[in-house]
C-alpha cells in the first residue's frame, strides 16, 4: 500500500516492537507484523494484528503483573 504519512514510499512487510502500558500493568509485544514505509518509517498494523493485541492485552490484565512481554513468534512470555 502506498503509505498515507509521505505519500512516497510504497509499505513492505515488517516487523517491530511495540510497548505500552494499560490499566498499569506494562506490555511489551515482540515480532509484531507491521506494514513498514522505507521512505518515512511510518508503521501500520492490520486491523487483525489490532484485534490480536486488543484480545491479548485484555486476558493478560491480571492482578499482580506487573510486565507482560508476548513474542510473536512464540507466545506470552511473563516477566
């Protein structure tokens, strides 16, 4: 797809980290399949990798956790 932010580059498959932090408890997702710009850098998530994190985050809400770190490649990793 032709990328939205410089409007020059066309996206190739990816993958990148994301970190973020929900209700207080910290996520880190690892290998996470992206849509990368190599003009701007610009990253995309599809909306089922945005639905996979949505339904990941929200089991993983659990009491007493403090870091959540998922890999991709191999599944929940608790820290």
């Amino acid at each position: 797809m032709k990328c939205i932010q410089c409007n020059e580059g066309q996206t190739i498959d990816s993958v990148t980290t994301i970190a973020f932090e929900k209700k207080g408890v910290a996520f880190l997702f690892r290998h996470v399949p992206v849509m990368t710009c190599p003009v701007c850098g610009e990253e995309y998530l599809s909306e089922e990798i945005q639905d996979r994190l949505t339904d990941i985050t929200n089991r993983c809400l659990q009491p007493g956790l403090s870091i959540n770190v998922y890999d991709f490649n191999q599944g929940l990793i608790i820290a």
